[in-house]
C-alpha cells in the first residue's frame, strides 16, 4: 500500500522537525520525506498546511470490558478513539472481573487485536483491587502489561504501595495511583462554597493532597516510578514540581475536564459534570494549566469513563463519576488549549505523543524516514459544533453538548492503515483524494 500526503505541515517536537513537506508511506513505513514526491500507484492526501503528529495517545481510558459491555467495548471504545485523532490508548484494569492476571490480559490483548488503535492494558497493582496481595508483576508484564494501576481506587495501604514500587522497579514499569484518601473523600463533588451553596456532600482537596505526600515519600524511599493520575488541585501541582526538582521518579496527567471545568459548574445539577476526582476551584485550574505548560505534568488524558443514560439520569448522590471523552479529548485541547495559547503545539504533542509512550517504556512514534507510519492529522482551523449523541462511544455521558470547537482530528494512519475521520463529509470536503499519475 502506497500512500502520498501532499503539502502538509509535519511537526515533531522529538526531531526538532516543523516543516511543509511531502511524506511518502509505503507498507505501513516511512520511505521519502521531501517536496514535490510524486510516487505512482499511491493515494494521495492534497492536505495543504494540515498538522501531521507523531500519533497521539490517551494514556488513561476505561473499554469496560470485560463485564461492563453495555457501557463501552473494546471494539467501540477503540473506534471512538480513533475517530477522535488517538493511535493508541492504555486501559485500566478496573473492568469485571479485573484484569489481575494473564488470562485477563490475554481476554483484552485478544479482543484488540482487530482494533483500529494501538491497545496497551494496564494491569492491576493488588488481586482483585482488594488492596491486600500484590499481583503477579512478572507474568504480567511478560504478557503484555505496560504498568500497574488500582485505578478507580487507591493502593490502599503505604505498606502495600512500597512493596508494590519495590517490585516495579526491577520492572522498569510505573505504578500508577488514583491519588486520594478515602475516609476523606466519601463525597460527591469539591468541598467548598458550592458544596456548601447546593447541601451536597464535599471532597476537600486534602483528600488527594495526603494521598500524594504519601506516595512521593515511598517513590522517594524505594527509587520506583510512580505516575499519579488525573490531579485535580494546585497543591499537587506544587508537590510534583518540588519532588522532580529533588530527583524523585515522579510523572503525572491531567485530565481536559480539570483544565477547563470548575465546580461552579455543578450549579446545573447535571451528573454529566459529576467525576473523579472533582471539579476543583478557578485556582486549582489554573495551576494545572501552568503545571502543563512548564512540563511539571507530563500527560494529557481523557480518563475517559462511559456509562449509559440511565446511570446518569439519577440524583446527584447516585449517580456514578465519569465522563466520556475519547471522542472530544483532542479537539477540546487543540480549541481551547492550542488555539487559545494556554500551552504550546510543542507541549500538546509532548503530552500525548511521547511522554505517554516513554513513561510505559514503549517507543515513541517518529515522523522520520524508515520508521513506522504512526500519525495523527489534524486541522487547527477546522470549526466544528460537538454532538454527544454522534459520539462513537457507547457513552455519551460529556457535558459538551452544542460546545463549539476550532481544531479537529482528521484521520490516523497506523502503519498500513488510514483510518476515516469522525464524519465522512469530511473525508471528501477536506481531504481530496485521488491517483498520484506519475510525471
């Protein structure tokens, strides 16, 4: 398979490399990279200034499956990704039963073999999350595993984190935590003026703050890698910039929702603006927004959790925590984070296509001659109005709907593979294609 992108910016911060060029892919590679390729026999995409990254990865996303496939599928879930400009994702493993051992890891690995995106499972840090035994770290990682996550809950216990770090370390893998103290955090949203103004119970930001002390100390203890997942406060922020500037193996996400998103949202009473952690204060997002821009947080993500509508459609206190966003993560950061100058394009790539890969330990895809085709195109121009009900995900549970956008995910290309855009008017409207002839 020949294909041809024409005219197109290429930017890959790992390389240094932003250009307007032509690339040339023959057999899922990277064979010419130069102005003016006219190549016979291939298919040729007329992109004229369009953004191709190194392909993007969601690095925290829940596929349910097994034993939550009425909420999302392996198969739906990863569809939904690659519409949405993601190569790859990383799932976790609070799925039912838990992916706690290599017959569970075989299940995903298996069922993503056919997927239109790259599928990394994380497996989890104690049998059955129970947070008593650790799992079989080995085996596990032999079989597939790219780290370990009680994700959905904490390690429970500092004794079981250490050991679980010792143990990971001579993996050369992160454990990644779900960083919170759960006597302090039996709420349902951000414990401040708004908890207070609605009579809903508060998660106060020391919940994930003692939860983060915790687990910096035992990284430090141990030397293991610890990644701390979706931070939601500006003390957290602060801790991680400290611990990294003191050596500790420390990396960490946001999610887009705490980037955009405050607990004042939750006036409207919709659970669709229901998550964990919590909505947090103005503050809090804004130092998120810094701690991404200056690198402090290494990872971009969706946490993306699906659920159907009548899960949601309850009251406040009952309704579970999670919104869907594999479909939405890249256009909602290339609108309102790129576009909007809040970070770089340099850091939005960094943060979705190379410190993902490289805190798995999984190489990072290139746009260099004689590698791998793994891309996402993107157009940073492209306007377009968000419509949860045209998600490809099961879930639609986003509180986005009608939110316009300027920046879109066009197609991937992964390796042999293009895979079509979001919508298919696209396909012809944006991206001419037809025979290169040859000259």
């Amino acid at each position: 398979m020949k294909i041809l992108i024409k005219g197109a910016r290429l930017f890959d911060p790992s390389l240094h490399l932003d250009k307007v060029s032509d690339l040339f892919i023959e057999n899922g590679m990277i064979q010419g990279i130069g102005q003016n390729l006219n190549i016979e026999g291939a298919e040729v995409f007329q992109l004229d200034g369009k953004l191709v990254v190194p392909g993007l990865m969601d690095m925290h996303v829940h596929l349910r499956e097994p034993g939550q496939e009425h909420k999302e599928t392996i198969e739906s879930g990863t569809r939904a990704a690659a519409h949405g400009g993601l190569v790859a994702v990383a799932c976790m493993p609070n799925t039912d039963p838990p992916i706690d051992d290599v017959a569970g890891l075989h299940f995903v690995l298996s069922k993503a073999k056919d997927a239109p995106v790259d599928v990394y499972p994380i497996a989890c840090v104690s049998k059955g999350q129970k947070g008593e035994e650790i799992t079989e770290m080995a085996k596990l990682k032999a079989s597939g595993a790219v780290a370990f996550s009680d994700d959905g809950k904490p390690v429970r216990t500092a004794d079981l984190m250490r050991r679980a770090l010792e143990y990971a370390k001579m993996l050369d893998l992160p454990i990644i935590d779900h960083c919170e103290e759960p006597t302090l955090a039996e709420g349902v949203m951000h414990e401040g003026y708004f908890s207070t103004l609605l009579g809903l119970r508060g998660i106060p930001s020391e919940a994930e703050t003692i939860a983060v002390m915790r687990n910096l100390a035992l990284a430090e203890l141990t030397g293991g890698k610890i990644h701390l997942a979706h931070l939601s406060t500006a003390r957290s922020v602060a801790l991680v910039r400290e611990a990294k500037k003191r050596g500790i193996k420390v990396t960490a996400e946001v999610t887009i929702h705490h980037l955009l998103l405050t607990h004042e949202a939750l006036a409207s009473f919709h659970t669709h603006y229901k998550i964990n952690p919590p909505l947090r204060t103005e503050e809090d997002r804004q130092a998120l927004i810094q701690g991404l821009a200056d690198g402090t947080i290494d990872c971009l993500v969706s946490d993306h959790a699906p659920h159907i509508r009548e899960d949601k459609e309850v009251e406040f206190d009952f309704a579970p925590s999670g919104i869907s966003g594999v479909d939405i993560l890249v256009p909602l950061a290339l609108s309102e984070l790129v576009n909007k100058e809040k970070i770089t394009l340099k850091r939005f790539v960094e943060a979705m296509a190379v410190r993902p890969y490289q805190i798995l330990k999984i190489k990072p895809p290139q746009i260099k001659e004689r590698e791998e085709a793994i891309l996402s195109i993107l157009d940073l121009e492209k306007e377009e109005t968000i419509h949860v009900e045209n998600f490809h995900s099961k879930g639609k549970n986003a509180p986005y709907d009608g939110k316009k956008v300027k920046g879109t995910p066009l197609f991937i290309v992964r390796k042999e593979k293009i895979y079509p855009p979001q919508k298919e008017d696209r396909h012809t409207a944006v991206l001419k294609k037809e025979k290169a002839i040859a000259r």
